[in-house]
C-alpha cells in the first residue's frame, strides 16, 4: 500500500485523500489550523467539479447549504439601485454555490474516516530520494512517506520547502501580486439585511459589499504590494483595510466597525502562482499552492476537478509518480491556465478603477446580453 502525505484541509486537501484512499492509498493530511477554516466568499461547484462531487455523493448537502443568492446589485453611496446582474441566469443545472466553510466542512465530514488527520500541525522539512520522502512536522514526529501533495494555498510551505525563492523578490518569485488586497468576514444575524442579492458599492480601485447568505461583508482594494506585508498578521490586515476604506461612503463606516471587533477576518494579496512545473520527484502541488487563481476564476471548482485528476492519474500509473504527475499537470493546465488569463477583465468588473470605469460598467449591465454579463460577474465572484 502506497503511502500519501497530503499538506492542507482546505478544499483540494479533504477531496484528494478520499480519491487516493478510494485507489487504496495510506492517506495522512496535516493542517496548520488547529480546525477548519469557516470564513471567507461564498464559492461555486460548477462545471468538472460537478460529476466529482457527485461521485463521492456529497451533491445532496451542498444543495442543502446552498446559498440562495439571486444577482449582485450594485448600489450608489445613498443605497440606490445603479445597475443588476441576474445570476441565475448562468447556473447550469447541477451546480450550485456555498458558502465556502460549509463546502469544506462537507469534505472533511465525506474523507475523515479514509484518511489520517493532524491539525495543528505544519511541515517543517522535506528530503527526498528515489524511493520516498521524509517529512519533519512541528509537532508529529517525522515519517517517511512515498509521495507528498502540497495543497496548502497560496502561501504554501510544500512548494517553499521544494521549489525555494528566487533571488530579488520580496517573497517567492513564484508569486505575482495583482495590485489588490482582498478581505472578508462574517457579519451577525440582521446585520446583512432582507433580500437575496449581493449589494455592492463601488469608489474608484474600491469595492465593498454585503452578502446576504451567509451573512458577510467583501471588501476588494488597488495597491501596491505593502511592504512588511504578512499574511498571518490580522491587526496589520486590520490597519490596512481600515486606512484603504476610511473615505468610503454607502455602509463601510458600519462594515468598518465590524472590522475593528472582528475576530475571523480574512484578509490577503490578489496574488497569482505561476509555476514552470508543478513537481519536483516525489512531491506535487495541488489547487492554489500550484496555480492559484486568486479570487477572479472557480478556484474551488478547481481544487475539486484537480484533485480528482491527480488521484486518477496517481491511480493509472503505480510506482511511477514522474509519470502521474505529468499526466496530471498536462490534464489540469487545460483548465487552469484560461482561468490565470481573465483576471483583469475579473477586476475591472469588481473594482473599475475610474469612476468613469464605474459608469460604463453599471451601464454595460443594462445593455450588455444578459448571459454574457453575468457569466463574466459569476467567474469573477468565484473563489
């Protein structure tokens, strides 16, 4: 029995440990959180995630935790409605949006009892040969695995560990920044307000909005890379967003408030992982940590359709992980690298950088077929 150590329980994580136990694999997954995140967008299963969500029989209750949102109006500073893109108009049958804690929550419930996990706990050290990998944890003792699968984000310590930093970069020169910080967080009960449309309101490079279900705010900003940034560092994120929205209008000053006491914020760069190659030996990177789309472009979709192609393929070619993994990275890219390709059209919907960006896009709502307009908003708004 071949033996799988898999870094993240996030999306791609839980979906890949219960596809390489399905082909009879020893799987362990180690998570740095002490449990599983629960905030953060609400996300889509759509397209190649569908038939896999199907097969490990999870559809029922992602169709239970459904969200319900039925468009995104966008509003001016009073609240007024300035332009509307019907959502439901793109949903194919079978797919579904969810908030994204309870997309992972359902795949950890469909693998925990096929896999080994170790929360709260992070991977140290890798040193690989021919014939396995050993792994030094921060707090297991270490292990000999055959294989490694890095599905730990966009700040991966998998693909640090194996991949290095290039010379002159503030952070890994595998990383890109798009010129935008993202953040959300949950909001209480009322605080979103009646209906079943997403509010947003726009300033130039600026966006903020409320989702009605789950309950929660978004807020989507231009910058620069900060300098010192740490994505772990939640009273800097705080800082930040409050000095970025400090002279916005329509409901930031209240948003803001929920900022200050907030105690699960997520907050983090519009980054892109750009890799020559998603594996070096014995170890692979799986979702974000090999080819995050940041924000703009089904990135749960995604985790979910990579993860099963990679078990696929790990499955397809016994004792020859170099094999697998090339026939995994060659299937997958065909779905990633369009995705990686349509992030400024993404940001200039979400956050129009002029005010005259604003106008035309509030207009292009109304004038625009409205499947075109909002298939573009829908991708946009996946994570």
């Amino acid at each position: 029995m071949s033996t799988a150590l898999i870094s993240g329980a996030g999306i791609a994580g839980p979906t890949l440990a219960y596809w390489l136990a399905e082909h009879g694999f020893q799987v362990t997954v180690v998570e740095r959180g002490g449990q599983l995140r629960s905030s953060g967008n609400p996300v889509d299963v759509r397209g190649p995630a569908v038939p896999v969500a199907e097969r490990m029989g999870v559809m029922p209750r992602l169709r239970g935790a459904a969200t319900g949102t039925t468009g995104v109006s966008f509003v001016d500073a009073a609240g007024r409605r300035v332009g509307r893109m019907d959502m439901r108009a793109v949903q194919r049958p079978g797919e579904v949006e969810v908030p994204r804690g309870d997309l992972a929550s359902i795949l950890y419930e469909a693998s925990r009892d096929r896999a080994e996990f170790l929360f709260d706990d992070s991977i140290t050290a890798l040193g690989q040969d021919e014939h396995g990998v050993d792994v030094t944890f921060e707090r297991a003792a270490p292990r000999r695995f055959d294989l490694v699968i890095g599905a730990d984000g966009l700040h991966s310590v998998t693909r640090r560990l194996t991949f290095g930093r290039e010379e002159g970069t503030p952070r890994s020169g595998l990383v890109r920044h798009m010129g935008l910080y993202v953040a959300t967080m949950p909001l209480g009960d009322g605080a979103a307000g009646a209906g079943r449309d997403i509010l947003m309101h726009n300033t130039p490079g600026k966006a903020i909005a409320v989702n009605p279900r789950p309950a929660g705010a978004f807020f989507l900003y231009r910058s620069p890379e900060e300098p010192g940034f740490d994505h772990r560092d939640t009273e800097q994120h705080k800082r930040m967003l409050i000095d970025a929205f400090a002279d916005v209008s329509w409901r930031a000053p209240e948003l803001l408030d929920h900022v200050r006491a907030a105690g699960d914020l997520y907050f983090d760069s519009v980054s892109q992982v750009r890799l020559p190659r998603w594996w070096k030996g014995r170890v692979a990177l799986l979702g974000d940590a090999a080819s995050c789309v940041s924000l703009f472009g089904d990135g749960s979709t995604l985790a979910l359709a990579g993860a099963f192609t990679l078990a696929e393929a790990l499955a397809a070619h016994p004792g020859d992980p170099g094999a697998a993994f090339r026939a995994y990275e060659a299937a997958h890219r065909r779905l990633v690298d369009p995705k990686q390709r349509n992030v400024a059209q993404a940001s200039a919907l979400l956050a129009p950088a002029t005010r005259g960006g604003i106008l035309a896009r509030n207009l292009a709502t109304r004038l625009w077929p409205a499947v075109a307009a909002a298939t573009r908003l829908k991708h946009a708004l996946a994570s």
